[in-house]
C-alpha cells in the first residue's frame, strides 16, 4: 500500500506540473503580445455537425481581424493579434465547464465565445461568471440560462418563446388571409430541455391568451436525440390535430421528420421550431422537407447587404458548407465580442463586460440588423418565418420587412 | 504508527502543501481536485464492485441525489455543515429501497438491472421539475474558494480510503471477499450475504452522496444528463479496473490515470483520451486483470526472481 500511495503522490505531483507548464501569453508594458480568447465546442459527438459550423465561423472572424493586423486598442496605442484557442466536448456538459476551466485558470483567456447548444451552454456559463470573464455566445438561446443573474454572459441568440411567439403571430396572419383554420388545432412535441420547454411554454401561452385562435390538443416531451419517435407520432397520429408544432434540434428533426412521412402523417401546418431550411436536412429528407415551416435567428435569404457580403464572404472560405444560421449566428458573436473589445480599447475584463452591456451595433446580419443586449445579456431580435418550398427552394414568409416570397399554406395534401 | 500509515501521511502532508507552494497554479490545483474527487468516487464504486464482486452500472444515482440534495438545501438556506450529511444520508437510504430488491438478482443479472435503476433515477430527476428543475437544471449562486474545494475533496478522498483500508482488514472485509469469490459458498459458512452486499451499497453511496455534494458545489451547475448520466456510472467502473480492482489505492490510482489522460488529451487531440482508454482497457482486461498494481507487483516479481549478477547460471 505503502509504494502505491507514494506512486499516487508522485503521479498526482507530475500531473500538477505538466498541466501548470504552459506558458502564459507575455505582457510587456505596452499591452499584451496577442489577445487570448477560447471557445469551447462541440466537434464530436451528437452535435458535432453544428459545432464544425461554429468553429468555421469563429476561425473565419479571427482571420479577418488577424489579416488586418488584430485588434486596434487604443489603451496600447497598437494593433495586437487575436489568438484563437478552440477545445472539442465532445457534447458532453462535464467536460465543456471543465474546458471553459482550463481556458480561465490555465489558457488565462482575455475574453470567451460561447459553445453550442443549450445544456452544454448551461453547465459553462457557470464558469465566466465565476472568474469574471466576457463572454459572448450565439449557441444557446433557452431564456433560463440568462435568468440566472449572471452578469458576464451574452448571448445573440434570441429566446425560444420569442420564437414561438412569431410564429404563433405568423399564424395569425395566416388564418385572417384564411389560409390556416381558426382555432389551429396544435399537437405540440418538444425535446425535453429548457429549449423545447421555452417553446411548449410559449405556445401555451398564446393559447390561452388567444383560444379563438390557437387550441393545444396534445402536448408532449421527447428525449434529445432519440432514434425512435414512431410511438410519439402515433399518438400525434390518432390526435385531430391541423398543426404538428416540434421543436427538435437537427439530428432529431431529421429522424423525426422521416418518421413522420412514414408514419403517414399530413397536417395543415408543419413546424420544427428554429430547424427546417438546413441544406444537410433537405438533402437527407428530399421532398419530405418541403412545406416545413421555420422561424430561425438567420436566413440566407434575408434581403439585406450584410447578409449578402457575409454571404459571398463564407463561400469563398468555406466552399463545402451551406451559409446556415448557425454559420452566420457564430460569426456575428466573434464579430461582436471584437467590436466591443475594440471599442473598450483594451483586453481589460470588466470594462469588456461594461462595454457589451451597453453595445449598440448596427448593419449586423441578424434579421433587423441591429445588436443590443437586454439586462439579462440575451438579445431581443426578431426571427424571420421561412418555408420550404419544392426543388429545395426556400422563401421567407414573415415578417413583412424581410418577406420574399408567399406561404404555400395549407401544406398540399393535408 | 504502522509504515503505510506514515507514508500515507506524507503523501497527505505533500499534497496539502500544494495550494502553499504553487498558490498561483491555479489550474494545477483544480486537476488535482479533479484527482481527488474521481478517486473518492471511484473508492466508493469499488466497496461494492470491487470487495464484493456486485458490478454496479448505476452508481451515478448517488451521485446526482448528492448533488441535487446540496443543491437544493443550499439554495434554501440550509448550512454547508447540515446539507452535506443529510445528502450523505438520503443517497444512503436511497441505495436501501433500491438494493434490497435488485440483490435479489445475481451476476449480470444484477448489473444489467443497476443499468435500469441509474437510468430510472436520471428519468425521475428529469421530470419532477418542480424539485429539480427538470431539464433546466439547477444552478448555485456561488462557489467556495478553490483551495478549500480542494481540501475538501483531499478529505473525502482520505476517508473514502482510509475507510476502504479498514474495510478490507475486517471481518467486514472478509465477507465481502466470500462473497465475491462465491456467494453461495459464503451462505455456507454463515455469511449473511444480502446484508453484507446492501451495507457495502450503503456505504459505498454515503461516500458518493458526499462526492455529490462536493462536484455540486464545484460545478455550480447540475441537470439530471450532467449527474445521473450513464458516462459518469460508466467512468467509475473504468477507473477501479484501470487501476486495480478491489484494491485499496487501485481506484486512488486508477482516478489518476483516468483525470490526466482526461485533462491532457481532452482538450488537445480530440478522442484521443476515449482511445487511450479502449486500449488501456483491453490491455488490463487480456494480460493483466489485476490493473495497474497487477503490473507492478508482476514488475516487482520478476525483479525478485532475477539472480543477483555475478551468480551462476
């Protein structure tokens, strides 16, 4: 026993050493030689196929202030290169607080981009409230992370109600024109997760503020990231509903929605919350997938200049991935945390955190263009509804502002 | 005081000295916390799985029922002092109502049932969202400093084998070896073995209840996936195997290995660490089922068998 402890003691000593030895980015009285920021994603696991968009979207933000000499901070009176350092979590929530640790206590980040979806987002926000450092997200949108009275967390993601709130408004706009039946009867499923329940709580809502136009006939969890949902739908099945209102994330809309089809079902109006319009979806489900209605954070088709330079600019770099919202979602948060670090002037903490709490950015490619945190750090933008239309077309139905084709409603068939 | 002991208390001393040496290896710290808390837990996995040969593959509901119990109790204004007995206490009697009837079951049939049981808990916590807050999780305002997390888990870590050391040199211990070399033969000599099995399960989810109290106050953030999650009942088999099951330090050693490979190639090469571990695995599994001190004692063997130089053939 007694060599074992010993050994224990000297591994544990070792690993202490290794793990301390990684130098700290030097600082000589003019600054910082670059600034460190870390994000934590998901590149493996469940979730991989998003998190490969968001560490594209935030290399190719760095690039560009890279290319242009780094970040102009005038507290130094220079330009200083921006250091990316990006971990894989494997979409495990452990291991992404932990890593969010490693970047504070060991990388000594100057500043934190958020990770990807919601309970990854949850368990390591923890960790830049706790040692005060900014931190800006664009992968986690369910309202309970910001209620938490955090104050260095950010995020560009507007909430999940707001997104069921749109498109229970776009709905209403459908049944005046008499597209859609008054009341809509909805069956409502949901992954079981702050994110799903955010939506199910905002069409609950709408409902009984609103019963002459919206009746919940069922309302239903699921697991994230199931394989099997044909019982789920059979109960949808032998519901009358005219609605089949989910909120899945992508790997979970694809399954489902290809049981969906076989299953045999057809509703009036079809939605998977924020998910829909996604090229790797379409591609998978074929014409499945037309008819979907979505209300997303970002769309190609948003008829805005930025969208479009931001656009061409994704194409060019990254010739083999579809401009998705969350390609450009990512990118905007890199964008917006270097904007604010520009606009301190310098790499100090607090006064990051004072100048996004009061950020005002405009001509962004959010929809509405415009950047401005709420007092619990959430962004309150608008959604755009779009809907697949067939040969994988895809056309944005609301709101007016950003319209750019009519809703094919009800869907063909039902 | 016996030699282990005094080497024991050395390697205590060293590593409370730590946070005085290096207080600025703020990151080196918390891998050692790491260290402890892992090798805490995977000592409590091994009083049962280990001594008494009952694999559990759903230890992690004592974890997360400590976890969730000093959330919760923190959260209204329960102390520290109280929260984290009484959370040792309800993951105790939790593993009562669920170990009387699952050791019913024997072998794999018992294993595969602990798979049910961790997995019932994690739906239990996910729906009674008006305790746990469901899917939402549970957040705490604040944690302790590092340094006395890391203390705290230096604590658990040393009763946990301190515990285990007593354990295995008792009578207690002996019949948890009975039983693990066949229990029927155990009844036989008048081994009361369900009772011997189910108070090794109740002290082997005080100790993760504790764990559970401590990662809560760590992680600050909890959800029923984070805690009563199937990975984490699957790292706590890993780590006794990998050092050295139903060993006394083979967990300590094991949790080791475990949080460096973690921490080293988790954050580097991306499932590399998963990769290390499979093969790891299967290494200890083909040549040497006695983990990492199975190698060492073989090492120290063949030293001892070897003739002394100069000796003829």
């Amino acid at each position: 026993m007694r060599r074992s402890f010993l050994a224990f003691a000297a591994a544990a000593l070792a690993a202490g050493t290794v793990v301390s030895s990684t130098p700290v980015a030097s600082r000589a009285d003019n600054g910082p030689s670059e600034v460190v920021v870390g994000a934590v994603l998901p590149l493996t696991g469940e979730e991989s196929r998003v998190g490969t968009f968001y560490k594209a979207a935030y290399e190719l933000a760095t690039k560009e202030i890279n290319d242009h000499g780094g970040l102009q901070l005038r507290q130094y009176g220079r330009k200083i290169p921006v250091k990316l350092i990006i971990y894989d979590d494997k979409t495990d929530p452990a291991t992404s607080r932990n890593l969010y640790e490693r970047l504070a206590l060991q990388d000594h980040v100057d500043a934190m981009l958020g990770g990807y979806s919601t309970d990854l987002v949850q368990a390591q926000t923890v960790v830049p409230n706790q040692h005060g450092i900014p931190y800006v997200g664009g992968g986690g949108a369910a309202s309970a992370i910001y209620k938490r009275g955090f104050k260095t967390i950010f995020s560009l993601l507007a909430s999940i109600e707001n997104l069921a709130y749109t498109e229970c408004d776009f709905i209403e706009e459908m049944q005046a024109q008499k597209k859609l039946p008054k009341p809509l009867k909805m069956a409502v499923v949901y992954e079981n997760t702050s994110h799903g329940q955010d939506f199910a709580k905002g069409l609950t809502a709408r409902a009984k503020q609103k019963p002459q136009n919206f009746q919940i006939v069922m309302s239903e969890a699921f697991d994230l990231h199931g394989k099997d949902f044909t019982p789920l739908l059979q109960k949808v099945k032998a519901i009358n509903a005219n609605a089949f209102m989910s909120d899945a994330h992508l790997d979970d809309y694809i399954t489902m929605q290809r049981q969906y089809a076989q299953v045999g079902l057809h509703h009036a109006y079809l939605t998977y919350g924020a998910r829909g319009p996604e090229k790797s979806a379409r591609d998978a489900l074929g014409k499945s997938a037309d008819y979907i209605v979505a209300a997303a954070w970002w769309n190609q088709a948003i008829p805005n200049a930025a969208v479009k330079a931001f656009d061409e600019k994704w194409a060019k770099a990254y010739p083999k991935l579809n401009a998705e919202w969350y390609a450009a979602l990512p990118y905007e948060t890199a964008r917006t945390l270097y904007i604010a670090m520009t606009e301190t002037g310098s790499v100090d903490k607090a006064k990051v955190v004072e100048t996004l709490r009061h950020i005002d950015i405009r001509d962004t490619v959010l929809p509405g263009g415009h950047i401005r945190f709420e007092a619990d750090g959430q962004i309150n933008a608008p959604f755009v509804v779009t809907e697949n239309l067939p040969d994988g077309k895809t056309v944005i139905v609301y709101p007016h502002a950003e319209k750019t084709g009519e809703a094919v409603l009800p869907v063909p068939g039902s | 005081m016996g030699k282990p002991v005094a080497y024991a208390v050395v390697a205590i001393v060293a590593l409370s000295a730590v946070p005085f040496v290096a207080p600025r290896s703020e990151y080196a710290i918390e891998v050692l916390f790491l260290i402890f808390l892992y090798g805490a837990m995977a000592t409590a996995w091994n009083l049962l799985g280990g001594f008494a040969g009952q694999v559990s593959f759903g230890h992690a509901a004592f974890l997360g029922i400590g976890a969730y119990a000093t959330t919760i109790m923190i959260a209204n204004g329960v102390s520290l002092w109280v929260a984290v007995p009484v959370s040792a206490l309800l993951a105790g009697l939790y593993s009562l109502v669920i170990g009387i009837p699952a050791f019913r079951l024997r072998g794999p049939y018992f294993s595969i049932a602990t798979i049910g049981i961790g997995e019932a808990t994690r739906l239990i916590a996910l729906n009674w969202t008006s305790l746990t807050g469901g899917a939402s999780g549970l957040t705490l305002a604040g944690a302790p400093p590092l340094v006395q997390q890391y203390f705290a888990a230096l604590a658990l870590l040393v009763a946990a084998v301190g515990l285990a050391a007593w354990i295995r040199s008792s009578r207690f211990g002996y019949a948890l070896a009975a039983v693990r070399q066949d229990t029927d033969a155990a009844e036989t000599l008048g081994v009361a073995t369900t009772v011997t099995k189910t108070q090794a399960l109740f002290l082997s989810a005080c100790i993760l209840g504790v764990a559970g109290s401590v990662y809560a106050l760590h992680y600050l953030f909890i959800s029923p996936d984070s805690v009563f999650g199937f990975s984490t009942s699957i790292s706590l088999v890993i780590m006794p195997i990998i050092g050295g099951l139903g060993t006394v330090t083979g967990p300590l050693i094991g949790a080791v290995v475990y949080t460096f490979i973690r921490e080293q190639f988790a954050a580097t090469l991306a499932n590399v660490d998963l990769l290390a571990f499979g093969v790891l695995l299967i290494a200890i599994v083909v040549f040497e089922p006695r983990g990492i001190l199975g190698i060492a004692d073989r090492v120290r063997g063949m030293r001892r068998a070897r003739p002394p130089a100069g000796a003829d053939a």
